[in-house]
C-alpha cells in the first residue's frame, strides 16, 4: 500500500484548493519521492479557499493506482455549478439543448471563464480557440510541475499520464483507445496516414478541391515522388441530396484508387458531408478512407467509429479548446497494421499498435496533461449543447443577413448542412477589403477566405460569442453592403 503526505512547503509550494474539491501541489510518496500532484480533496477538507499544506490529507491513503486513476478525469474546477453557477445549472439540466442554446444568460455566464480581449470580437475561432480560464490556469500549473520534477516526470510518470489522457480522449471520441493516438494537429495525423501507405506508381488518390490546401499539397508531394494520380472533385454549396455527394466522389474511384480524403467539415464554407454514406461507398472499391475532422470532432456530436471510415484525424487546438498542439489519429483496428511509421518507434512497438505512428521524442509533455483539463471542461458542457449553441450562433446572423442587398451567403442555405461555421462575402468587395474593414472600422475579426471558388470572410463564433456581438456584425455587414 502506498500512503501520501504532504511535505512541509514554503509558501511556492503550497497546494491550492478549488471550489469544487480539486487540489494540486506538493506531496511525497510513503518512501520518499517529492512531486507537484494534484487529486480530489476529500469532502471534508474541500473548502474552496488556499488551504495550508498540512490541512490537507488524503484519507483513507490510496494504492498508488487508485491515485492515478483518480487524476484521470481532470484536474481542473469543471463542474457547470462552478462554472455558471447552481441556479444556472439547475436551469439547463431542464431544457433541451435546443432551448438552452437560446439562453443567453446562461452563455453570458460560462463566457464569464474566458478572458477575452475587449479590443475587438473575435470570430475567427475555427483557427485557434483559446482556452477557457480554468484550462489555461491547469495547464500553467502543469508546466510547473513537469519542470520541477524535469527528468523524473519523464521517466517515471510521462507515459502513464499520456496514457490516462489517451484513455479520456477515447471517451470523447467514442472509440476503443487501442485505435487512438494523440498527435500535434490534424496535419500530423493526416499525413501519417498519406506517407504510412506503400504506394506504388500508378495508385490513384481521390480528394476535393474544398479539402484543406496543405492536405491536398501532401499528396501532389507523394505523386512526385511515388508517381501516384491525385483526382479531385469539387463539392457544390448546396446539393440536393447526400446521393449527389456520394455520386460525385464515386465518379472519381477507378479500379486503382487506393485512398480517398473527405473533409467532415468543409473549412472555408463550413458544409458537412456525409461522410459515413460516401465511406460506405468508397468501401465497395476497397478504398482505404481518411478523414479530415479538423472542425468536426468536439463541435459535432458523433463518435468516430460510426462514420465506418478507415482513419479520422483532428486537431484539439480548434473546437476542444486544448493547449496549442494537440490533436488526435484515430486508425481502424484492421488497418493499423500496414501502416508504415514515418519516425521509427521503439523497437518493442508491435505493428498493429498505433503507437508506433505517433512516436516524437522528446516533446512537450505538459499539452498531453492539459487535454485532460479540456476534456473535462467540455464534458461538463457536453457535446450535445455546444452542437445546438454553434449552430444556433450561426443560424443567428445568417438568417440576419441572407437576402440583404449585395450579400451573398457562401454556406449551404440547409442548416443540417453546416453547424458553427459560416461565409459571407459582399457583391464588389474584394474578400481581402472586407476583412480589413470590418476589423479597422468596426473591430471585428474574422478571416477572408478567397480559394477553390469561395470569395467571402469565415465567420467562427464560439461557446462565449453573444447575439449582441453578432448583432454588430450584422450591422457592420449591412453598413458596408450598403457601401
Ligand atoms: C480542414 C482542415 N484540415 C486541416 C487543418 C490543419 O490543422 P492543423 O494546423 O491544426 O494541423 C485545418 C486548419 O485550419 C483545417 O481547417
């Protein structure tokens, strides 16, 4: 049996204590060895204020695995009581997500836990979103305590806590944690998969001209060097059933397609695809299916395993609200296997484990702990809720603009169709102006986005955007329609 004690601590070392019972500081194990740790309060103890080191007990003393387990979840305030508070959470445990999507009091209160730059209103989240206050003050204490403890954490704790955060990311994604790996971003992810195949002159690959540009660069890279065909299609905004999609894309298999790339959702218009339909598709051929949910994944309620799609890649930094780099590589169990790494793994990775994809080295250990922190806020708003608020916020100010003089929607008009995102241009104003404009005269920031067709700004609100913010943009974009 392991027991814990606390060592006496001089003041920058004391544990601090959350509201809801969640503590992080300095202990030793029975026999010991020091660490920055952090776990559940129990009840008794939980007050809500800085609390002495010798205050704090961990009563009855755990097995050390206990411990650990206990650190799983999260180590961070996230309960929505604390966040919003009782009345407000009582107040959405009764309504659908539809209807809370609509309380503004209770956006107005989570968007409490972000700081946000009063200097203009930020909707261009779907690059990078920040973190929520409480994530952001884990992470902090993360990087403190990975430094103090420096070699020690990486050889005595770094691949357990890696492994924990795996396990809550799997929960999220709804798939085994055998399929799953963490990686830095989606791009990491897509092109361990694109480089990870043994292609032979004359594979063909099938993607869209609306896929990400650098995915779409990764494999015109592999044609040159592999001497592979790269076939694109081009999605129309707004198609008249799920069968026109699934028909394009299949108009573009031969005999040797090999791979085909669907974007879940489009970057640049924000249109979802059916995915699932244009996999089941594609799997008639026997063509290995990748997908790009850089924007999908924590923004829209699914679990990956039933798109039936071969490998799904997402970044963590986006809709998760995650450290900066951190993002997921999901493989089917079946097709781990004839992946080749790009960097060679330990020698005692078995082939079908997907770790051998995403060995690094050395690298910044303290974001794989932060996930967990983000995890956790997003679990106690949950997924279902934050669909219906993004969708709501876009739905918002489309419907505000759509029609007006000059405004032209650049998002499919079926609101099954898209969810958070959405892109607006102006008749006779250059897509580059308009983002300037609106930032310079009206301080509002978003992205001109003028690629594969779509000549318009990207519109990405997120969970602490209000109506009112939006109301501004709508104005703005009415002021300068009207020239
Ligand atoms: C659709 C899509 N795929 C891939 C990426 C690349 O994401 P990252 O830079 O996090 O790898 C992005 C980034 O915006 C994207 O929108």
């Amino acid at each position: 049996m392991w027991s814990l004690r606390l060592l006496e601590v001089d003041r920058a070392e004391r544990p601090v204590v959350w509201p809801c019972g969640w503590w992080c500081g300095k202990v030793v194990w029975e026999g010991g060895v020091g660490a920055f740790q952090s776990g559940r309060v129990p009840p008794s103890s939980a007050s809500g204020t800085l609390r002495s080191a010798e205050s704090i007990r961990m009563n009855p003393p755990m097995h050390k695995r206990e411990f650990l387990k206990s650190l799983g979840g999260t180590t961070i305030a996230a309960m929505l009581p604390a966040l919003v508070g009782p009345a407000l959470s009582t107040r959405a445990a009764n309504l659908s997500a539809f209807e809370l999507a609509r309380d503004e009091e209770f956006w107005t209160a989570l968007r409490g836990k972000y700081r946000l730059n009063p200097d203009y209103i930020n909707l261009e989240n779907g690059y990078y979103s920040m973190m929520a206050q409480p994530v952001l003050e884990a992470y902090l204490e993360h990087i403190r305590a990975v430094n103090y403890r420096a070699a020690h954490y990486m050889r005595r704790s770094a691949d357990s806590e890696r492994e924990l955060s795996r396990a809550a990311l799997a929960r999220v994604a709804g798939c085994d944690v055998e399929e799953l790996a963490i990686t830095r971003n989606t791009t990491e992810s897509l092109d361990l998969v694109f480089a990870g195949h043994d292609w032979r002159q004359g594979d063909e690959v099938v993607f869209a001209e609306q896929d990400y540009g650098t995915m779409q660069s990764m494999l015109e890279l592999l044609a040159a060097r592999h001497g592979i065909v790269c076939r694109r299609v081009s999605v129309p905004l707004d198609p008249k059933s799920d069968a026109e999609l699934v028909e394009l894309y299949a108009a573009a298999f031969t005999p040797r397609t090999r791979l085909l790339l669907v974007p879940h959702m489009i970057n640049i218009t924000g249109h979802i695809l059916p995915v699932a339909k244009i996999a089941a598709r594609a799997h008639e051929q026997g063509i290995f299916v990748a997908v790009d949910g850089a924007h999908a994944f924590a923004h829209l309620e699914f679990r990956i395993p039933d798109l039936g799609v071969d490998a799904y890649a997402a970044s963590l930094h986006k809709w998760l609200g995650c450290p900066l780099g951190a993002g997921l590589l999901w493989v089917k169990k079946s097709r781990i296997e004839e992946l080749w790494p790009l960097i060679a793994p330990p020698a005692n990775r078995a082939k079908g484990d997907i770790r051998k994809l995403n060995h690094l080295g050395t690298h910044p250990v303290q974001t794989d702990l932060g996930l967990r922190d983000a995890i956790a806020f997003h679990e106690e708003i949950g997924i279902a809720r934050k669909e219906a608020r993004l969708r709501h916020l876009k739905q918002y100010w489309l419907t505000r603009l759509v029609g007006q003089p000059r405004i032209r929607i650049n998002t499919p008009s079926d609101p099954a169709r898209s969810c958070g995102i959405g892109n607006v241009g102006i008749e006779g104003l250059r897509t580059a102006e308009l983002e300037k404009r609106l930032f310079e005269e009206h301080r509002i920031f978003v992205v001109g986005i003028d690629t594969a067709g779509v000549d318009g700004v990207r519109v990405t609100p997120h969970l602490y955007t209000t109506e009112s913010e939006l109301d501004r943009f709508v104005d703005a974009m009415r002021r300068l329609a009207a020239g």
